[in-house]
C-alpha cells in the first residue's frame, strides 16, 4: 500500500504544514514513522486530514465530525483514485460522493444518486488532477486488481487510457489481460492502437507477436519480433521467440543466428 510523505500531502491537498501538524496532534490521524521518524499518511488518512480541515471549516460541529470521521475511516478502501472521491456537508450530515453513488459518512448508508453538486457546502476532498496523473492513478489500481479481479482491472485499465490515450504501461496490461482471457480480437485491437499512439515499445511489439502468433498469423508475428528487436537487440525473449518461428517457417539459418544470440544474453557469467 503506498504511503505518503509530508510534502505529497502539502501537494495533494493544499494543506500547509502547520495545518497538517496541528490535525496529527489533534488525533484525526495517528500516521506511521518512517526514517528519521517523518510522517508517513495512508490513503485513509488523507481523506481524513482533508475531511477534518474542510468540514471544520464548513461549521459542523466538532462532536459530528469526530464521529463521522472514525465511521468514514472503516467504509474508505485501502486505495482509490483520490480525483474520484469528494466530502460534503449537507445540512448537519457528512456525505460522501463516490463516482455515481453517494452515502452518508457516519453509517455508511447509501442515498439516491443524483444530478449536480449538494445545495448545501459540497467539498471537494482534493482537487481533480489533471489527465496525466489521473491516468497513473488508474493504472495502479489495475495492478492492484489483477490478482484478485481480473474484469475490474481491466476496467481500470481503460479508465487511464480514457485520461491519457499514450499511457503506455496501461496498454500493455489491458492488451496482456485481453490475451489472457481469449480476447484475441480485442487484444489486438489494443495493442494496434497503442502503437498508433505511443509508438514502436519492445515490450508492446513482443506481446503482439506472441499474440499473432497465436492467432496462426505466423509472418505478421514474425515481423513484430523484428521490429522489438531494432528498438531492443538485447530483449532476450524476443530472440527466442523469433529463434523457433523462424524455425517453424523453415528458415534455420535465421533461427541458430538469433538462438545463439539468445543464449548469448542469459548465459551466466563466470
């Protein structure tokens, strides 16, 4: 689970130190210590220091507060995209907005969705970051997924790419996930656009051909190995991989060139 230093939290949240320092010494949050004993947040904990800071400046009282804070810490997950979270005060109630739903803090009950912002002091918690960085945000919470749920992390997957179409990394996991699963057209698909949008990656060129090859379209494989192997000579994988194509498509002399260079590579050193 990733942590955060002091300076992310000033950056994040647009606190000032001393806003942050007296909100730890209130206990709102109880951060970890890490080298030279500075403050480490979780993910929970800046929602809380914000929650804290904004609600208090929304004039709720400071009893409803604490209580909606210690029910908001048990129902907030691990890790989220901060941009997809927002805060409000609506009345005396602490209500939190998590894309198209909406529930209230100090139970966690769920309330009926609706159009626009509360009427009554809406807060943000943060911020909405900007494409890039909500891109990234996405695409690690699909490597959290991947585990446990494949179908959700494919959904964060295309999340980034819906921020920023050149993330690179984003398109590679999907196109892979896609594979995986026997989406074969769709992977491709990916990985065809990805090309499109950040050009001729090893790592990207390589997944196509193994997928190509999949798809008995051994020449077209053949060629996207090629072309990883001019942006990377020493992609080790790639060479073994072409090794046994060429293999296959009756070209041995291509095949014992690039299988030596193959062994070449990952042959231990003495």
């Amino acid at each position: 689970m990733h942590q955060y230093g002091v300076r992310e939290v000033e950056r994040l949240l647009h606190l000032p130190r001393s806003t942050i320092k007296s909100l730890v010494n209130a206990g709102f949050v109880s951060p970890a210590r890490g080298p030279r004993k500075s403050y480490l947040f979780s993910f929970r904990d800046l929602i809380v220091l914000r929650t804290a800071q904004a609600l208090a400046a929304a004039n709720v009282p400071p009893r409803r507060i604490t209580k909606s804070l210690k029910e908001l810490r048990r129902h907030l997950p691990d890790a989220m995209p901060l941009s997809g979270l927002s805060i409000g005060a609506v009345g005396d109630r602490v209500v939190v907005s998590e894309g198209a739903s909406r529930w209230q803090a100090e139970s966690g009950q769920y309330l009926l969705a609706f159009d626009g912002d509360p009427d009554d002091g809406s807060l943000s918690v943060i911020e909405r970051a900007g494409a890039e960085a909500g891109a990234e945000q996405w695409f690690e919470r699909g490597c959290e997924l991947e585990r446990a749920d494949a179908k959700a992390a494919r959904e964060a997957y295309e999340r980034a790419l819906e921020a920023d179409a050149k993330h690179l990394r984003a398109h590679i996991n999907l196109g892979r996930l896609l594979h995986e699963t026997g989406r074969l057209a769709d992977a491709e698909r990916v990985y065809r656009e990805a090309i499109a949008a950040c050009g001729n990656d090893p790592l990207l060129l390589y997944n196509l051909g193994v997928l190509l090859e999949d798809l008995d379209r051994r020449n077209e494989a053949m060629e996207a190995y090629e072309r990883a192997l001019h942006r990377d000579p020493r992609f080790a994988d790639c060479l073994y991989n072409l090794g046994l194509l060429c293999k296959t498509l009756g070209k041995p002399r291509q095949a014992i060139r690039h299988m030596a260079q193959y062994r070449k590579l990952v042959k231990p050193r003495t």
